[in-house]
C-alpha cells in the first residue's frame, strides 16, 4: 500500500507540473501583445531582356551577333533601319548619337521618298508580314499611347488596344517606334519606303507609342 501511494503522489505530481506548465504558457501567450508579420520587400525588378534580332547589329560601332544583344538587357537602345537596306540594324546608346545618324539618313534620303513629306505614312500591323488588325497613321502625327488606340472593333466590342501588339509594319516615309508610352525607351526608326516584321529587329509586340515624321 505504501509503494501504491507512492506511486500514485509522483503520477499527481506530474500532472500538477504539466497543467501548470499549459497555464504559465497560456498566460504568456495572453499578456504577449499581438504583432503582424513584416511584409518583405518586393524583388527589384528584372531587368527588361531584350529580343535577339534576326540579323546581326552594329552598336557604337562595334558589330555583334544576334544572340549578344543580352549584352544591352536593361539598357535602353537607338536603332535605325534604312528600307533600302533593311538588313542593316545599327544602334546607339546615346540618344545625341542617334539624332546625328537620323540626320544623316534623312539628307541621303532626300529625293528618294515617292510621296510630298505631307503624305507620308505609315501602317502598323497585329500580325507578321502585314497581316492582322491594321493601324494607319499620317504625317506628322504621333501616337503617344498607343494603350488608349482600340483595335479590332466591331459589332460586339473590341479585340483589344494598340499597346504591345504590333508584328509588322508598312512605311512610307520616316517613323520611329517606341517601347515605352510617350515615346520613351528604346527607339526603332524606318526610312525609306518598304515594309518589315519587327521581329526582324527585335521588337515584335513591344510597341507602345511612335511617331511618323515630316
């Protein structure tokens, strides 16, 4: 009986202790005051990775294969494209450079576009070689966002906006295509007369505002 009470004494005890110990853990749960986890900061942002070119491209100069156009990822970039040799991609990283090579291509062009700078023009295209929803846009009119420009209308609504869809591209004249609104980011200029898909330069469905020029 002695070793019984015993027994049954040491059983009570650990009860008592394992109760007391929910309670005293309770308790702390209780007086401790409430706190909200700390949001993490979002993830910068990647980097915009451009699209490789069909053909090779010269930047500052200095010639590279389609494939290295990574090497400009997160940079904004400023080709020209002259219709007459639509092969040639030449780019800059400095928009003052660019403004000097445009010059350039629009005094050896002079003479050589078949309309009055007046009725230049362009036709921007939803799909690859002038295919799709089609968009027209006169000299000297610019379009600084092109999100706002429906495409596709008809009897029960619309297929959508301009912005990021454009494939191809028929020019008349001068025009320079751009990647961001309001005629930022990396700019794509046509001279000449004759038509491409953009992916031959690497912005295929990128477009989000231009500019068709005098």
């Amino acid at each position: 009986m002695k070793i019984a009470s015993l027994r049954i004494a040491r059983l009570s005890g650990l009860v008592v202790l394992a109760a007391l110990s929910v309670f005293t853990a309770a308790s702390a749960a209780l007086a401790a005051p409430h706190s909200t986890p700390v949001a993490e900061k979002p993830a910068p942002a990647t980097a915009h990775t451009r699209q490789a070119p069909r053909y090779p491209f010269v930047i500052d100069g200095v010639r590279y294969t389609p494939d290295q156009i990574s090497r400009f990822d997160g940079r904004d970039l400023y080709f020209t494209v002259d219709l007459a040799q639509p092969k040639r991609l030449v780019g800059y990283t400095k928009k003052t450079d660019f403004d000097a090579a445009v010059a350039r291509l629009r005094e050896a062009a002079n003479g050589t576009v078949t309309t009055q700078s007046a009725g230049q023009y362009i036709q921007l295209y939803a799909g690859d070689e002038l295919t799709g929803d089609r968009l027209d846009v006169n000299s000297p009119w610019g379009i600084n966002y092109l999100a706002g420009i429906n495409r596709g209308c008809g009897l029960f609504g619309c297929a959508g906006t301009w912005d990021n869809v454009a494939s191809s591209i028929y020019v008349n004249g001068r025009v320079t295509v751009n990647d961001g609104i309001e005629y930022t980011g990396s700019w794509l200029y046509f001279s000449g007369v004759g038509w491409a898909n953009l992916s031959w330069y690497g912005f295929d469905n990128i477009t989000s505002s231009l500019n068709v020029w005098w």
